[in-house]
C-alpha cells in the first residue's frame, strides 16, 4: 500500500486583525468605575487583549468577541452594548459573504475545520450550492470512518484521457499505450486569481503551496518567470489557441498545458499532442448554453481534459437576468456525456464559485472530476474582498508585499482543512474513493427534488 | 392537568428585550411612570428611580393606543423608547433574537409573552417557517381545556415491555456528563420527572446523582460505547440506540484530551487526558440484522425495556426506520439535520443529510403503506424551537418530538455557539468548570425547564381547540391541519 497521503498544518497567525463579527460599544462616560467589573470577568479575556491597529482601523475586540453578551447583561449601569460590526458586513459581497470570509481566515490560520457548538444557524436552503444536500449512510450502508484513520480515504484523481475499453492489435497482444495522465492526490487544483493586488509574493505562495500538497496551478505567461522555473512539475500553462509556440520555454518541464478555447482549438491541440505527446492537453471553455455541444464533440474527438468555468460567483456566461450556475450547468452537461457514452474517457474539471469546503464534494457529485479555486485562495492570504485593487487603490493588508513562506503555510492550512472536510463528507456518504464521487448524484439530495416528493405530494404544486 | 408555574427570573441584572428605555438625568424621580407603566418596566429603588426594566416594556405604539405611554406623561420629557439595536446581535436564522427573547420569558413566566414578538416561527425561509396552520373557520363547539389530551403512547407495540404514557408528546435529547454541567443534566432530569416525562444521559454513561431521576431517565447506548454496564442498562424503562446524530450524521465523536477530566475518564472507564474517540458507525452494525443482535442483547439484559432507535436522516430514512421496527424497536427517532450538539464540524450541520421537516412525512407515509404504522411510535427532533413546530411535526406524521436546545436556551443560551472554547459556556450550561457550573442552580434550571413546557402545553391545547380536536393523538398525520407558503 503507498503511503497514506496527508497534508501537514503549522499555525500562521494573520499579520492583520482580522474584521470580526461582533462589535461591542464602551460607553465610558457613564461608567460606575466598580470593582468587580464584567470587562475582567470575560471568559474569554476579550477586553485584556483588546488591540487596535490604526493602519487597518480594526479593533481586536469585533474579532475575538464571541457574542455571549454576559458583560452586556452584567455591567451594572448597562453601559456596555452590542451591535454586528459595520465593517464586517460591508466585506465580499451577495454570493461571497462576510462570513465565507472570515470562516476561511480562520482555516487558514489554524488548517482545522471550523467546529462549533448548537446546532446549524443559517436558511433552510439556499441558491446554488445550498440547495443541495450530502447524504450520509446508517444501518442500512456503511460508512467509511475515514477522518480517525481506520480507513484509507482516496481523495487523488487522475486527469487526462482514460482507454475505454482495452485493445488489441492484429496478433492479438493489447495495445498498452496509455495515454499520459497526471495524478494529483487532492481533486483541486489552483485557478489564476481573477483579481487582486497580486504581487510575486502571492504567485511564489501558491507555487510553494501546490508543491507542497503536490497539485497543479495554472500561470499565464504574462506571470510566467524565471522564479517560477523551480516549480514546474506544478505548473499548468494557460495559453492562447490563436497564437500558440509549440516551442515556447513555458512548456518545457510542465506535465499539463490548458488551451483556451478558439473555434479552431482541436486543431491546435493535435498540433500541440504531435509536438509534445507526453502533455496532457486540457481546454478552457466558458459555461455558456453552447458550453454542452463544444464538450460532447471536443470529448469525441478525443480531448483528455475539458475545463468548464463559469464566473466567479459560479455563473454561467449568459445575457440577461437569470444565469444557471454552475452546478445546474455541469450536471446537465455530465448526464449529456454520459447519455452519449463517453463520460468516462474525459476529465471534466471546473471553476468559479467554489467558495467553501462543501462546494468541492457538492461540485464532484455534479458532475466534474476535480475543480480549480481561485478567491478562497487569495482570502487566505487574508483578502478581505474589498476589491479596492480593481480600482486601482491600495490593498489594505498590503497583499503586494507577501512573504511566500507565510503565505505558502495559509494555503497550505487552508488546503489541509478543505481535504479533511472532504474526507468527512465521503466518510459520512460511505464511499471511500473520491473518483466515486463525481456524478454520483444518487448520494446527494437536492432541495427541488425533496421539496416535490414530500411537500409537493402533501401541499400540491409549488408556486 | 394543572401546571405548577412559578415565576423564575432571568440570574442577569439585565435581561435583553425587544425595547430600550432611557432615562436621562432630567428624571427628577417623581415616580410618575411607576403609575402609569402597567407592565411594570419603571420602579422606584430608595429615593431614586431604578434601571428600568425594559425587556417588559410592550412598545411605544401599544402605549400610544392605549394611553399609557411613559415618554408622553413624564413631566421632565426624562424618558425615551426604542427597538433595542443589540438585538441585531442576537441570534441567527434559525433561532431569531425574538424566538429567543420570547422562550426566555415562557422559562420564566410558563406565558407566553404580552410583549408583541414572533414567538412561533424563526426565519430560515423553509420548513415549519414556512408552513402555517389552516384553522376551520368555526367549529361547533370548543372543548373545554382541561378535557384535551396531550398524552402519547410510548410502547404501542403492545409486547411485553414497559406501558409507558407521557402527559405532553416532548421528551428530552441526549446530552451527556461532560459535555453539560451537573447542574444542568439534573435540572432537565428534575423538570422531565416532574412533567412525567423523560430525560437523557447522552452517552457519556450515567451519573450516580441521576439516580432519583431513574424512572424517568433514558440511557443510550452509543458507538463509543461509554459508560454501558449491565448495571445502567437495567435501572431505565428506556434505552436509545444512537445510531446518528443529526447535527453531525456520518461523523464520529472527538472528546479532546484535555476535557477528559478524572471524573469523566472514571465514568467512561477510559484514561484521565487521553482522547477519546466515538466512531461512525457502530463497528458491530452493518445491517439491519446486526442491529437486531444489539437489541436482542439489550432484551436479555432488561426484558421489560421500550427500546429507541435514534437515527438521521439520509435519503433512504425510510428504510432505516422499517428495519428499526422489524428489528424490535418500539421508538423510531429521527433526528434532522439541523440539530444541536456540544460540537459538530459546520459542513455537517449545514450539509449532510436532509432537514426533519422532510423526513417525518417521507417515514409517517413509508410506515404507513407497510402497515406497520400504528405499532411504532415516531419522534422527531432536530430543529423543534417551538410548541407551534411541535404541532407541526405531529400533523406531518410524528407522534411526539425530543427536545434539546429549546431547553437550554430557557436556561438562558444564548445560542452564541463557543460551547468548546475557552473555559466553556459563559452561562454555566456546556462547560466542566465547576465556577462557571455554579451559575446554574438546579432548582432555578429545573423550574424554567418546566414552565417552558407548561407553555407549551397551553399553546398546543389551545392549538388542538381550535381544530376542534380532543387528543393530541388525533392530530398525527394530519398535513390537511397545515399548509405551506411556498405552495398553491
């Protein structure tokens, strides 16, 4: 048996507070001056500790208060008070949420999962990937006690072009050329940012992060320099069709190239598959409503990989008023592949949306073989989404100026939480193996569906 | 039956209310809101006027209407009203600051608040939120309180085990020693006794100071297996199987190390700092004919037992529950997905398997077309807040619900979620330390437990009345009683 894959997590603690939740206002004018006063009474030393940091204007009380509100209801003269942080609410926005955000600091700082205590706070159910839930197995299947180690959970997959069936020559020996395929033991890989001060720091991070955790990140040849030359066995090129080298330096080294998609990106990718046949040659297609038919005939011609992304909220590309997302969208084109029969010869991966731990199984069981991330990678960093970047001002945690080996250890950690959630997710649906997982949609439950079975039968039909 | 209600305040100087009354330093103490308040919010403490008490302050626009406005007749324009803002902080989806304020006063008052507050529903967009009664519009005549029945049927098996009635169709969840305070588990154990109802060890084994409590205790058996002897399986009537936990279906449990104190190390026969893990699953149960083993082997050991099967809610739940009763089980206990624990991983409260509110009618129906319903007693837990969701539960197919958070939170919890950090619970509910326990005191804890469901009690009487219905039993299966926003 190979050695058991695992990813280590070592504490990195921000370099900036962190925007909290929770505000509490100190009205000191009132103040009783008493001796036993509710601040020295917190359980948690919320006002002992309390900081302020004046460059980012956030004070360390919002981040470490844990809303118990026992000083509010104690202090004699009731001079203390609470409200939800303004600053808070204004970080992301409707899809990235401040507490998407502030969840994924906390990965990253410690690569735990976020635990706590009572029970689920949020909706009943929600748009996108709320709308859907994981299943789990009791009595009548097992489970795959996965997270304490009695059982080895796969998590890696392969990407490239699968044989569909074995082959044979005219003697009668199977043909055993394979076609190249590059395995990677988490099913994530690392997506260009779509925006963000991105300074080297922020590269060489995700860099040292994808080797470390031994997966793949793409760079477009305008990133593409010589400090990156060390990590090129992680390196997924991501090129133009139109204007392709098949003799550029970038595709030197790598194991993965991924086309942009062009009317005539087939032809571009057999030039590329005859120059350089040990490549893995992947193409990016947008998801838009022509999405399906460019997949199921760039699936039959023969393309290994087929990237599928979607913007970054995780809709698909369309005018007008109600896009799909990308769940929706890449179930309907993984049923399509496998009504055709050739689902199982190409790896479908996707990006944009995937924002949470969840969404990564949830994503699998929609349909792709793996996913590429991109924001929750930067927020690690410790990107508030403010997006003051894409205006052209300055970064507020100054994401310019990253050390990479800080840097490399957030995504590292955040990395090590999100696999330890998925192996929870497949512990608790019982399978064992993560290439099971995609498409495998009868171990999911969607709200629609659950919504028609029970209460469509008792309340008829929904409005 | 008559509830013995005794009015148990809030341990706080402050209890949070829906409004905010001022009072500034014109107030000359002349007392004249003290007349003119009738909910009691202004009072004179010595010569000068006290905090007022604003959480029984009803609002500005009831005053205005009725002519009892303090902020109107002060004569030195000292007072002011408002929404609270810290409200804003409080609470969440599922639990608004309102569930929460308005269960805060039935613990205290077993009424149900005069102050205008949402106390049936909480603001999840789904589910019971959702879902509202359709009352008839008259009926030919009302029962009269006192000859509606609340009671439910524990063992309709009709076997040779235990007949046991509950006088209200609530029981209690498992939480277990270590993961609540003493104090705690004994005042949800008082409360169940003195409502005749049951209370729950959890599975961190039975405590020696729950032994007056016995007859109304359940005990569980539990993956980890901790604390199980002959001796404990022998002393209940009922013994729960938990299969699953709905706030973390599929998942195990981690007792860190450092919570492993000498008590707990000594009543889970395990060592004092060491970790202790409860796996997923049982390790001795992958078929329904495994499971019957354990029953059998629970039957051995006390012939007489009701047993209950706790399981969650996957896609085939139905199943599950067939198999449980096949298997021997008197009680099929489904526990949704958004149930309470100590502590649970986020993706799992949020993500696995499906909310209650789907699972009791897909079972209810399941039972049904088996024909088995009538011998099993369903119970429902995970995400019952109100007396109102209750109601709902029964009339979607349960014969009677667990709860678990709704009492805490009449033991003042906030709902702030840090039941693992620090030291523990703040207010003395989830927490080993023996200060912080010391902030509840048993029969304080006990008695808001119990006016709690003697609220609740008169909300689902009065909810049967209004249905025309005489027993709470009628009402099982009943969805034409409800119907649903969402649909037509």
């Amino acid at each position: 048996m190979p050695k058991k894959y695992h990813i280590k997590a070592t504490p990195a603690a921000p370099r900036f507070i962190p925007v909290g939740r929770s505000g509490i206002i100190d009205w000191e004018e009132d103040c009783l001056k008493c001796t036993t006063c509710v601040k020295k009474r917190c359980l948690y030393d919320v006002y002992k500790n309390r900081s302020y940091d004046s460059r980012t204007m956030v004070d360390s009380i919002d981040h470490q208060c844990k809303n118990c509100f026992s000083c509010i209801q104690n202090c004699p003269r009731g001079v203390l008070s609470k409200t939800i942080n303004p600053e808070f609410l204004k970080m992301g926005d409707a899809y990235w949420k401040p507490d998407i955000i502030h969840g994924t600091w906390f990965q990253a700082e410690t690569g735990k999962i976020p635990v706590s205590g009572a029970g689920y706070r949020g909706p009943f159910s929600g748009p996108g990937f709320d709308a859907m839930w994981t299943d789990m197995s009791e009595i009548v299947r097992p489970t795959r006690d996965g997270i304490h180690g009695r059982e080895y959970i796969s998590t890696g997959i392969d990407v490239g072009r699968k044989q569909h069936h074995l082959e044979f020559d005219g003697t009668g020996a199977a043909r055993l050329e394979m076609f190249p395929l590059v395995e990677i033991p988490i099913p994530v890989i690392f997506n260009v940012l779509p925006f963000g001060s991105l300074g080297k720091g922020i590269t060489l991070s995700m860099a040292g992060a994808a080797r470390r955790i031994g997966t793949l990140m793409y760079v477009t040849p305008e990133t593409y320099d010589e400090t990156l030359k060390p990590f090129k066995a992680q390196l997924i090129p991501l090129l133009p069709a139109e204007e392709l080298d098949l003799e550029a330096d970038i595709l030197k080294g790598v194991k993965m190239v991924e086309l942009f998609y062009a009317p005539n990106v087939w032809e571009r990718v057999q030039q590329l598959k005859e120059r350089h046949p040990q490549l893995v040659v992947s193409v990016r297609i947008p998801l838009n409503p022509e999405a399906k038919a460019i997949t199921a005939d760039l699936a039959r011609a023969g393309a290994e990989v087929i990237h599928l992304f979607a913007d970054y909220r995780g809709n698909e590309f369309v005018d007008g008023d109600s896009p799909r997302f990308v769940k929706d969208v890449m179930r309907d084109i993984h049923t399509h592949l496998v009504d055709e029969a050739i689902r199982d010869e190409v790896t479908l991966l996707t990006s944009g949306g995937i924002a949470l731990a969840e969404h990564l199984p949830k994503a699998l069981i929609c349909g792709a073989d793996g996913a590429a991330i991109d924001l929750p990678l930067l927020i690690a960093l410790e990107c508030r989404v403010c997006k003051r970047c894409v205006a052209g001002k300055s970064c507020p945690v100054e994401l310019n100026n990253l050390d990479p080996k800080y840097g490399r250890q957030r995504l590292v950690n955040l990395m090590c939480s999100w696999w330890s959630q998925l192996i929870e997710m497949m512990g608790a649906m019982g399978i064992r193996d993560v290439r099971r997982v995609r498409g495998e949609a009868g171990r999911a439950m969607f709200f629609e569906d659950l919504e028609r079975d029970t209460f469509g039968a008792i309340f008829g039909g929904r409005q | 039956m008559k509830a013995d209600i005794k009015r148990t305040a809030s341990r706080f100087r402050h209890t949070i209310g829906k409004y905010k009354v001022l009072r500034g330093t014109q107030c000359k103490s002349c007392a004249g809101c003290v007349v003119t308040c009738p909910y009691g919010v202004h009072f004179k403490a010595g010569t000068r006027m006290g905090m007022p008490k604003d959480y029984l302050c009803v609002g500005p626009d009831v005053c205005q209407s009725k002519g009892t406005l303090c902020v109107e007749k002060c004569p030195n324009q000292a007072l002011s009203v408002a929404l609270n803002p810290q409200i804003k902080a409080l609470g969440d989806f599922r639990w608004t600051a309102e569930l929460l304020m308005s269960t805060w006063h039935q613990a205290e008052t077993g009424e149900l608040p005069i102050v205008d507050m949402e106390y049936r529903l909480g603001n999840s967009g789904g589910g019971f939120d959702k879902m509202r009664f359709r009352f008839p519009e008259k009926l030919e005549r009302e029962i009269p309180a006192d000859e509606i029945d609340t009671s439910i049927e524990l063992n309709k098996r009709g076997d040779n085990a235990h007949r046991i009635t509950i006088p209200i169709p609530v029981y209690q969840g498992g939480m277990s020693f270590g993961s609540v305070s003493n104090s705690t588990m004994v005042s949800r154990a008082a409360a169940a006794k003195r409502w005749g109802t049951f209370g729950c060890t959890g599975e961190g084994g039975y405590p020696e100071f729950l032994h007056p409590y016995d007859d109304f205790m359940i005990t569980q058996v539990a993956t980890g297996l901790f604390g199980v002897k002959e001796e404990t399986i022998q002393r209940v009537r009922i013994i729960e199987f938990k299969y699953a936990q709905g706030a973390k279906p599929g998942l195990g449990g981690h007792l860190l190390g450092d919570k492993v104190t000498e008590a707990v190390a000594k009543m889970r026969e395990a060592v004092k700092g060491s970790a202790l893990f409860s796996p997923f699953p049982f390790h001795s149960v992958y078929s329904v004919e495994d499971h019957k083993k354990h029953v059998d082997w629970i039957k051995a050991m006390n012939p007489k037992a009701l047993v209950s099967v706790k399981v969650s809610t996957p896609a085939d739940v139905d199943m599950v529950a067939i198999g449980s009763y096949y298997a021997g089980a008197h009680i099929v206990h489904l526990d949704g997905s958004y149930g309470g624990t100590g502590a649970a991983p986020d993706i799992a409260k949020k993500n696995i398997a499906m909310p209650i509110e789907y699972a009791i009618p897909k079972v209810h129906q399941f039972l049904l077309e088996e024909g088995v319903r009538d011998k099993v007693t369903l119970i429902a837990s995970g995400g019952i807040r109100t007396a109102h969701d209750i109601m709902k539960a029964i009339a979607l197919g349960a014969d009677g619900v667990v709860e678990g958070t709704a009492g805490m939170v009449a033991l003042e919890c906030t709902r702030c979620s840090s039941c693992e950090s620090g030291r523990g619970c703040p207010r003395g509910i989830a927490t080993t330390d023996p200060e912080l326990a010391e902030f509840v005191k048993v029969d304080w804890g006990a008695q808001r437990i119990y006016n709690l469901y003697a609220s609740w009690r008169k909300q689902m009487v009065n909810i049967l009345q209004q249905f025309g219905m005489r027993s709470i039993r009628e009402m099982v299966g009943r969805t034409d009683c409800l119907r649903h926003l969402d649909y037509n």
